[in-house]
C-alpha cells in the first residue's frame, strides 16, 4: 500500500482518504505518512483539520510521524504547521509535542540538524518549556527533550532535574537516561550524585534511584559505585533493597557496562557480606535474557520499587535489544503512583507529600508516547472506584512503518542490484489499573500484542537478463504481564505473571 501511495498523484491520495470507510480510514492516514511523498503530505495537509477530525484520528497520524524511520523536514513541517496556533485537545496536543521531539532528534540523526524545520521544531520546544506555567505542560517539553537527545539541551534538563518539583525532576532525569553514554559528561554525573546524595536539597526517591540508575550505568567511576553501596546503610529499606539488587543484576548481566567495576569492588569483603546485602524490603529489580544470538541479545527487565507500608511505588517492565554496541529499547511500560503514604498512614510531611496520583508513561521503539493519567486527586480516584467500568486504556494502537530502506549495489561486471527493505509493525499496546479500597487490592495489567513483517527484494536488470529473489517474513506475538497487590495483611501478598504466546513465524 505504501509503495502504491508513493507514485500517486496528490488528488488521488486525497480522493482516496475522503471515500476510505472509516474503520480503513486509520489504515489509509499512517500508509500516507510512511509513503512521504510529496503527494502524500500535500494531500494529508488538505485532509487532516485539527479542530474537527476525531482525536483517535489524529494521534494516530502524529504517532505515525514519530516512529517513521527515516522522517523528511516536510513532514516535521506538516506537524508544526497543524499544531502552530489552534486550539487542540491536551492529549493531541501533548501527542504533538513528543512526536516533534521525536521527529527532530531523527533528522539529526540523518545529520539534518541544520534544516530550517528542525530549527524550528526546536524553537518551539524550548520556548514553550520556557513559557509553560502548569507541572503537566512542562513535562510533556521535557519529555520531547528526551525524544530529541541533543547534547545542547542537556544544560537545560540538569537546571530543572536539580532545581524542579518532584514530578519535573523526574521527567528531567527521565529525558537524561535517553541519552548515549558519550553524552553523560563529568558535569551531568556531578549534578546526579548532589540528587542521589541529597548535597543541597531533599529529592523524591524515585528521583534519587534514577540518579544512581544513570551513574551505575554510564561508565561509572569505581568512587561512584562504592558510594552508592555505602549509601545504602542510610536509606529506608525499601530504596536499599531496590538499589542492592540493581547492583546485583548488574553483576549477572555481561554486556552490563558497570560488570567489571562491580566485580572488582565485591572482592573487598567489608561490602560483600551477608549483613550488607540482607535487606528485607520486597522491592526488586531483576534483567534477564530472552533470547541471545551472535548478533543479537534480547533482554527483559522488571523493577518494583514498594513503599515502606508495602504499596507499589513504581513498576518498569523493559524489553530491550543489544547488538554489535547498539541498544535499542523496545519497549518500557512504567506504571506509577504516588501520594499513597497519607493513606497508608504514614507519616510525611506536608511540603514533602506529593499530589495522589497513578498513572503510567512508555518508549516504544526508543519513542516516548504520551503519558497517561489514572486518576489524580483523591476524589478522581473514588470516583474511580465507584464508577470503574473495567475498561483497559489504549497507550498505543496502530501500524507502523519501522524499516525503509533502497540501495543501488555496482556489481563489478558493471550490472547493478537495486535492493529493497520494508519492515512493517502492527501494533496494540494497552493498560489496565484496577483498585479495591473494599478488598484492598491493586490489579495492574499490560498487554503488547505486535505483528512484524518485513519485506526483502533484490532485483538484477540488464538488457539480456532479469532475476529477482524475493523473501517475506511474518512473526505476531503477544505478552501480557500482570501484577496483584494485596495490601490487608502484613506482608503484602503479590502475585507477578508474565504470559507470553507462542510465537508464529512464517
């Protein structure tokens, strides 16, 4: 369809969106962002209204813009175009916003920075974290950042990691892990110990572990790894826990960049010992490999960071690639809440107690979506309870075009090959959080389902002979991974289940 799309006239393509049938019509807008032709873009210009089109619609063409694997400066334009000025709905305005991001740390890949539209993208960006008043919007900006990755705003992701409230902080740190080792410098790991050791001011501790989470994994100094481990006999158990067995993931993974380090500093027995390693919390962090070729490794993570009274904090589940030095982070689901503490009857105090909150974020394919919300306020979240309809949020659903390449081979005989790559990805991604106050349950629930194809062609064409050879693969797959809290009794029973399907591959 793709390939059909890019030798169409503009009034075809346009003629084609307005009579598609409105459960193809999807299909028919991320087809066109995947053909980048002039025609298509033209044509999506004329068709997409951003004050009338469904919302679904609508994220669905700026989510097909962020994941497109070799983005033009036209596209990034038709995005700015559609969202410069108007009055949108927030979550396609936030949908925009890290999809720019995303579009622009792509060119710049493809060392395109200079192109006036990346220029422009990043304008908008950085103005509009600069203007932005409210938590929510400044994070959405913070979040492009990441998406984005350019080393010169990593100045501006320390200011408001160092200097923001808890939830700005966090989105800042956030958007630091998404940079390439290279990028973390001297500066960036000065600014992470003040937040993991509390230098200047007091930090959320999912702040902190993320600090410590960058210094572990960014060539770490051998100083930084024993400071943390020392650390560890100050925080609270839970935080210890989770820390420790980080440290000790580490050690089981070889491609782990901190593995030598570690395993130098654990010959020195005042660290390594039962009375250092035996916390009691029931956090955990664990990584693991699921499937390890020559050329590839695949891993699974899972992180539960609980609270001191046994309630979750956060959840990371993390699917990642690895290969020849390159990592690619697949897919990673976060589910967090926060402000529970008073519920729970502890004691905090009231500069210190965030806003009750639970919600939950994702980077698919190294692209972060839009955040998505729960509940926030106590009165959202009873609401909630009563009137919970057990439908499951969609975080993402749709089809990608994910590889896209052509390539004309000389041959030495003075023939050539045209080569030809088209990777396909159909994709659903959705969550579920249910709460019982009644019961004093917490269900949380994720479900991927994906589809790949990829398409593969090599074509010889000369004047006595013609030969093509031509391969197509298929492989669809599902995993579910579901959590159970029962917070009645102490300790707090949990149930963790990872349900994967079997794997068709044609």
């Amino acid at each position: 369809f793709v390939q059909m799309l890019r030798s169409t006239k503009k009034r075809d393509v346009l003629e084609l969106l307005r009579r598609a049938p409105e459960e193809m019509l999807p299909f028919v807008v991320e087809a066109a962002v995947a053909g980048q032709s002039v025609a298509s873009l033209a044509a999506l210009s004329d068709f997409l209204d951003f004050s009338k089109e469904p919302k679904s619609l609508l994220e669905k063409f700026l989510y097909a813009a962020a994941f497109s694997p070799r983005p033009s400066g036209e596209l990034l334009r038709l995005v700015l175009d559609k969202l410069d000025g108007k009055q949108l709905a927030p979550e396609i305005w936030q949908t925009g916003i890290v999809a720019t991001g995303s579009l622009v740390g792509k060119l710049c890949q493809q060392k395109l920075c200079r192109l006036q539209e990346v220029e422009h993208g990043v304008k908008t960006i950085l103005r509009g974290l600069r203007d932005a008043t409210e938590e929510a919007e400044v994070v959405i900006y913070l979040l492009a950042l990441g998406n984005a990755a350019l080393p010169e705003t990593i100045p501006t992701l320390l200011d408001h990691a160092e200097e923001g409230p808890a939830t700005i902080a966090a989105a800042a740190i956030s958007a630091l892990r998404r940079f390439p080792t290279q990028h973390i410098s001297s500066k960036v790991k000065r600014a992470m110990r003040r937040i993991f050791h509390e230098k200047e001011k007091s930090y959320d501790k999912t702040c902190r572990l993320a600090a410590a989470e960058i210094l572990l994994d960014n060539d770490p100094s051998p100083m930084d790894v024993i400071n943390i481990l020392l650390a560890t006999n100050q925080l609270e158990t839970e935080m210890a826990t989770f820390l420790l067995l980080k440290v000790q993931s580490s050690l089981r993974a070889d491609h782990h960049p901190a593995r030598k380090i570690i395993k130098d500093i654990m010959r020195d027995p005042r660290i390594n010992n039962y009375n250092f390693f035996s916390k009691a919390g029931i956090s955990s962090s664990f990584s693991g490999p699921l499937t390890a070729t020559q050329d590839l490794l695949s891993t699974f993570g899972l992180d539960l960071l609980f609270l001191e009274g046994g309630f979750l904090r956060k959840s990371v589940s993390d699917f990642s690639l690895l290969s020849h030095g390159q990592q690619l982070c697949a897919a990673q689901v976060t589910i967090e809440a926060q402000g529970m503490e008073s519920m729970l009857g502890e004691n905090v105090s009231e500069e210190e107690e965030p806003e009750l909150m639970a919600g939950m974020s994702a980077i698919f394919f190294d692209v972060q979506l839009r955040p998505i919300v729960f509940f926030r306020g106590y009165t959202d979240l009873m609401a909630k309870v009563l009137l919970s309809s057990g439908e499951t949020a969609s975080v993402v659903k749709g089809n990608l075009l994910l590889m896209d390449h052509h390539q004309v081979i000389p041959l030495q005989s003075g023939f050539q090959v045209v080569i030809k790559l088209q990777g396909g990805l159909g994709l659903d991604i959705s969550a579920d959080m249910d709460m019982s106050i009644w019961e004093q349950e917490l269900k949380t629930s994720i479900n991927t389902r994906g589809s790949l194809t990829i398409d593969f062609q090599a074509e010889l064409d000369a004047p006595f002979l013609q030969a093509t050879l031509r391969s197509q693969t298929e492989v669809k797959t599902s995993v579910q991974f579901d959590t159970m809290l029962r917070f009645s009794s102490s300790p707090v029973l949990m149930c963790l289940q990872l349900r994967e399907e079997q794997v068709p591959y044609r």
